[in-house]
C-alpha cells in the first residue's frame, strides 16, 4: 500500500508541475486548464478501459488481479474528478 501512496504522490507532484510549467511561460489560467482537460480526458479512458480488461481477467490470477483492479479504479476515479472540475470550471466561468 505504502508504493501504492507514492506512486499517486508522485503523479500528482507531476500534474502540478506540469501546470507550474505552464503558468510561468505567461498564458491564462484558463488556457493552460483547457490544454490539461484533453490529456485528462485520455487519461481517463485509458485508465477505466485498463480498470476493465483487469476485471474480465481477474479468475486467472484472482488475488493479483484484483489488487491491480482496486488500484487502478481508484486512480481513474481521481483523474476522472479533476477532468470533471477542471471542465466545470471552464464552461462555469470560474476560470477566467
């Protein structure tokens, strides 16, 4: 669980410097969010698709597989929400 934890602190410092990145080369905010919404978006899929070809696997190694199955719906659930924020935010006009 402990490598579990470091790996989701470690994609979460990467997102965040990714978006320091962006804002110090002088775009708005706004734009900077509407470049992540897409990779987020991809992210996403990618992850649930993964989340469900692990579960049509889970009877050939049924411990392995759903320990694998549990993390990566859990980071899909995470990236999903801030997909989800991120677009709120925009269509809102939160994010100006």
């Amino acid at each position: 669980m402990k490598k579990f934890r470091s790996v989701l602190i470690a994609m979460a410092i990467v997102a965040m410097s990714s978006v320091c990145a962006l804002a110090s080369t002088g775009p708005s905010l706004a734009e900077m969010v509407d470049k992540i919404i897409i990779p987020f978006g991809i992210c996403t899929y990618l992850l649930v698709a993964a989340t469900a070809i692990i579960g049509f696997r889970i009877r050939k190694k049924p411990k392995v597989m759903m320990k694998w199955h549990k993390r990566i719906a859990i980071v899909a659930i995470c990236v999903a929400t801030c997909h989800g924020l991120f677009v709120a935010l925009l269509e809102y006009h939160v994010i100006k």
